[in-house]
C-alpha cells in the first residue's frame, strides 16, 4: 500500500514538472523573441497637456551627414488653445528641466517673441490650425549629435509661444510635452 502512494506522488510530480518545464521553455523563447520589450509595442507618441497642443504624424531624424540638427523631430503641431499664437522656440531634450527655469541647462532664458511681422507664417496658428513643425532635438547629454538608427527616444518637447497682442511685448509662456520615437535614417 505504501509503495501505491510513493509511486502516485511521483508520477504527479512528475507531470506537473513536465508541464513547469514546457511553460519555462515557451517564456524563455518569448523573451528570446524579445515578445517582452515594450518598446516593440509601443509606437510613436507625443502629448501635451488637454486642451493645449495636439501632436500628431511624429518621426524622428537621425542623420550623420553635414546637416546642421542631426537629430530633429517632425510633428504636426495642433493649435488647442482656442486663440491665435505665435511659436517663439521649439526644441526637444531628454535631461530634467532646471527647477528655476523649467527648461534642461543651457538653453538660456524665457524668449520674447518679436514683432509679429517678422515671424513667419509658419510659425502662426489660428485656433485650430494644424501645422508641420520641425523640432531641434538634443541627446541625453544635451549635445546636438544623431543616435543610431532603431533607437528609442524619450524627452520632453518645449513649445515657446505668445497669444496674438503679447508678442514683443513679454517673454514667452512655455508648454511642455512628452515624445517618444524611434531614430529613423535622415
């Protein structure tokens, strides 16, 4: 009677050993697949606050050619306010914003605007107007050089604007939004 048992608490650690074996072998191929990088999941996106900007068709450039910005970001930018602006500065930079300024280091003070006539239109929203926008990028060490190509790219988006009669008149009001991308050739 004792060997009955011996022999069904083996054959039953046995089995679920098997099935333990089988689930480990498909989780390790998964993660050999690299099913488990939520970069793969995740795509392209850019955010700012509601009722702010709207963000859409986003694509990072990273290119080691003589170019000027090796690494910039091209969103369509969407005017949410509800009233006409005026784009003073945009950029875009991984580091943490300086507490007392609320921009990364070196980027200097808050802009003014300058005198509507000299801004070009591109740089005018009407509310609602959705526009292309081409975005200098900076690394995470806030130095101006591409990241290879498939990279990952988490920063922060600075959007320096003024409402239709402020401009010239004081320094910038300032947006902050999320980008993620994937460095894609120039």
């Amino acid at each position: 009677m004792m060997q009955k048992k011996a022999q069904a608490a083996i054959e039953f650690l046995t089995t679920y050993g098997w099935a333990i074996l089988v689930v480990a072998l498909v989780l390790l191929a998964l993660n050999w697949m690299n099913f488990f990088n939520p970069g793969r999941v995740i795509q392209n996106y850019c955010a700012f606050p509601i009722n702010t900007f709207g963000c859409d068709n986003i694509k990072l450039t990273s290119t080691t050619l003589l170019g000027m910005y090796p690494l910039s970001v091209t969103v369509d930018l969407t005017n949410n306010l509800g009233r006409k602006i005026y784009l003073c500065s945009l950029y875009c930079d991984p580091r943490p914003a300086d507490p007392t300024t609320g921009v990364p280091p070196g980027y200097g003070p808050t802009p003014t605007c300058y005198d509507p006539a000299s801004i070009p239109a591109y740089l005018t929203y009407e509310p609602g107007e959705k526009k292309p926008q081409g975005i200098i990028c900076a690394n995470e060490l806030g130095e101006l050089k591409p990241l290879p190509v498939g990279t990952k790219y988490t920063a922060k988006i600075y959007v320096f604007y003024s409402y239709d009669g402020e401009v010239g008149t004081q320094k910038a009001r300032l947006f902050v939004g999320d980008l993620m991308a994937t460095a894609e050739p120039g």
